[in-house]
C-alpha cells in the first residue's frame, strides 16, 4: 500500500527534472535571442572593461600616494647605553655610563614635499583623463565593429534576395536551352554568376564573424546576438567649429598637460634642493650610582642639529635640474604633436564625411533608381530578344553592387561620425 501510495510522488519528481533542463535550455535560446542595439553594445563594453577598472585603480592609488608625499618623514627613534666598562660591566662605577633615549626628526629641504605631493596629484590627474580617453577610444572601436557587422548582415540580406532573382533567371535559362530557345553558355553563365553569388555571401559571412570576434573582446557571447534590423543611430556630431574649439578639452590633450604639470613640479623639486636639509634630534641620558658623597648623579639631556649643506652641486644639483627641464620641455613637445594629430584626424574626418554625404546623395537620387530602371529594361530586352542573356546578368549584377556600395556608403558615413564623436568633447565622463 505504501509503494503504491509513493508512485505518483516519484514520478512528479520524475517529470519535475526533466522539466528543468528544457526550461533552462529555453531560457538561454530566449536570451540568446534577444536582439543586440548599439546603446547596450555600448553599455557592456564600458562596464565590464578590464582596462578601464585598472586605470581607476591606478588613478585611487596616486591619489593615496599624493597625500603621503606631503607629510614628514616618519621621525626616528635612537636608544642605547654609551661608555660601559667592559671589565666588569658595573653601570653605577663610572660617571660617564649612560642610558640614551633618543628622538630625530628630518626635515627635506625647502618645500620639497608641497612639490612632491603636486607632482604626484598631477600624475593622478593625467592618469584620470588617461581612463577618459581609454573610455573614448572604446566607444569609438566598439561602434566602428559594431558597424562593420550590422554591414556584413544587411549586405547577406540584400545578396540573398538577389539570389532567389538569379535562381529564377537560370532555371528559365534552362528551360529555354531545353527547348532551343537559348544556348548552352547562357546556361553556364547564368550557373557561375550564381555560384560567385554563394561566394560572396560566403566572403560576407567569413567579415561577419571575424568583426564578431572583434566585438567579442568587449562583450563576450553577448557580440553573437542577433543584431538589431534597423540602422543604427549615433548621438548628434556638432559642427566642426565646435569640435576643434573642444580640442583642448580632449582627454589626450589634458593627459599631456598634466604631464607637463608633473614635470614643472620635477623642476621646482630640483630647485629646492640647493637649500639646506635639516635634522632636528633632542636625547634623554640617565645615568647611574652615586657620587663618593652619596648624591645622586644627575640625569642629562641633548639637543642635535644637523645640516645638508650642497657645496658642490655642479655633478649632482645642476645635473638634476637640467635633466628635469628637459623632460618638461619634451612634455610641451609631445602635447603640440597631439594637438597636431588631433587637427589631422579631424580634418580627415570632416572631408569624409562631406564626401560620403555627397556620394550618398548621388546613389539615393539616381544610381539607385536608374540601376533597377536598366535591369527592368534589360529583362523586357531580353524577353523580346533584342539583349542578349549576357547583358541581363551585367544589368543585374550592376543592380546589385550599386545596392551593396549604397548601403556600405551609408555604414561609412556613421563610421565617420563615430571618429568625430571621439574627437568631440561630452562623452568622456
């Protein structure tokens, strides 16, 4: 009766875990599923970036270290026992014997450390717009794949819907041929133009998954995701005035100013080390027994001041600040060759982007409309005999390609804009 009793319980469990597995594989197919857009590509790559959590990391520390570089040396301890007789080791039988507790402490020379602890906060400074510009240089490399993606998809899309055309061209090719209406080499040619088809939509898979791979650096399996349909969207790129008036906002430009910072505080590090450095030191010294007439002996004390002072400072001080003002003058150098590179970058951009707008403008108002008026006019030709079947395949595969340059032109242009967004100041926080 008990087993009996017991037998729908097993078998619930029973259904209960084989239930488990299709739902956990179900759940992974629906996130998998999802459909992956630039905002969220951009969101996981920002958040879960190990360069940027290290920079942070970096910046916090030299932060720390900033605050420690201000502050004193930590001041000395000295103790001992000075003038013992070794003969018998009797502390009370000599009035020179002494117990000393000392303290010292070292003062650097100058203002040393008010320099030492700009230097530092400057460093933490370049490393922080070093993490801005590493921030900047994702979005801009993110998007770019990003893109080079969303175009192999699109381009297999428009191949493979050209493809159902030319499959239906070459079967009535090989009607045609069966009833001596064409000729064997329109057969072939119709057969190889679809052949180099499947090539190409072979070629665009192979770009695909590469650019995914790429993408899969910043976002691991999420970059396999099927990818949004719709073209993608970038914030709004301002106009070239604005940009280059925002150039010396740019994160490399301030990585290179607090650099040159860091620099100048170096040189006012080596100024000061002409002065003197001082040590300030105080001693407790007790001492032991009596006097022959029973007094005590009297404790004693001690004040020490010790000076650096840079006699010869034309091997070590002069070197030092020489050497130091050749690394600030270097610093200014690599800043006007940044700045110099940005106006480059910006100036190639911005012909860039005037020259895909032009052309794209040129393929919406005519190429396009006029590719698939001449292969409609190519298939009528062909229908009444006027064309051969050669000019017919050349009409449709012109169709094609300017379809495929279109869309490219148009992934271009936001690629364009991606790399003056990166330009462009607002995005690096």
């Amino acid at each position: 009766m008990k087993s009996v009793l017991l037998q729908p319980c097993c078998r619930c469990i029973v259904l209960f875990a084989c239930l488990i597995p299709m739902f956990i594989v179900q759940t992974a197919m629906a996130d998998e599923g999802m459909l992956l857009d630039l905002p969220e590509t951009e969101q996981i790559a920002l958040q879960d970036d190990p360069l940027l959590k290290a920079g942070l990391a970096r910046f916090e520390a030299l932060e720390a270290d900033a605050v420690a570089d201000g502050q004193l040396p930590d001041p000395k301890l000295r103790t001992g026992l000075y003038n013992l007789p070794l003969d018998d080791f009797d502390l009370s039988r000599e009035p020179a014997t002494q117990l000393r507790l000392g303290i010292q402490q070292a003062f650097p020379r100058g203002d040393t450390l008010l320099y030492k602890s700009r230097k530092t906060k400057a460093q933490a400074s370049a490393q922080r717009h070093r993490v801005q510009l590493e921030r900047k240089k994702i979005l801009r490399d993110v998007r770019k794949t990003f893109l080079d993606i969303y175009y192999q998809v699109e381009a297999e899309k428009i191949i493979r819907s050209s493809r159902k055309l030319f499959e239906s061209l070459t079967e009535i090719t090989r009607v045609q041929y069966g009833s001596g209406g064409s000729s064997q080499q329109d057969v072939l040619r119709a057969e190889l133009e679809l052949s180099r088809l499947d090539d190409r939509i072979t070629r665009i898979q192979a770009g695909e998954e590469k650019a995914r791979a790429q993408l899969s650096r910043w976002l691991g399996q999420a970059a396999w995701r099927i990818l949004q349909s719709t073209m993608p969207e970038l914030p709004v790129v301002p106009d070239r005035k604005n940009i280059e008036e925002s150039l010396q906002n740019h994160p490399e430009i301030r990585v290179r100013s607090a650099a040159i910072e860091s620099h100048q505080q170096a040189v006012a590090i080596s100024k000061e080390q002409y002065k003197p450095g001082w040590t300030l030191g105080a001693e407790y010294r007790m001492r032991f027994g009596d006097y022959p007439d029973g007094s005590a002996r009297s404790d004693m004390g001690a004040v020490m001041l010790t000076v650096d002072v840079p006699l010869f400072a034309g091997k070590r001080q002069d070197q030092r600040l020489a050497a130091s003002q050749k690394r600030a003058d270097a610093a200014f150098h690599e800043r006007a060759n940044s700045w110099r590179k940005l106006r480059e970058n910006l100036a190639i951009e911005i012909t860039n982007k005037e020259r895909f707008v032009e052309r794209i403008r040129r393929y919406e108002r005519r190429l396009l409309k006029e590719a698939e008026e001449n292969a409609k006019a190519a298939l009528q030709a062909y229908q009444s005999g006027t064309v051969e079947f050669t000019g017919l395949m050349r009409a449709r595969i012109t169709e094609l390609d300017i379809r495929l340059q279109a869309l490219k032109l148009r992934v271009d242009l936001l690629k364009t804009h991606a790399g003056l967004l990166y330009l462009a100041a607002g995005e690096e926080q």
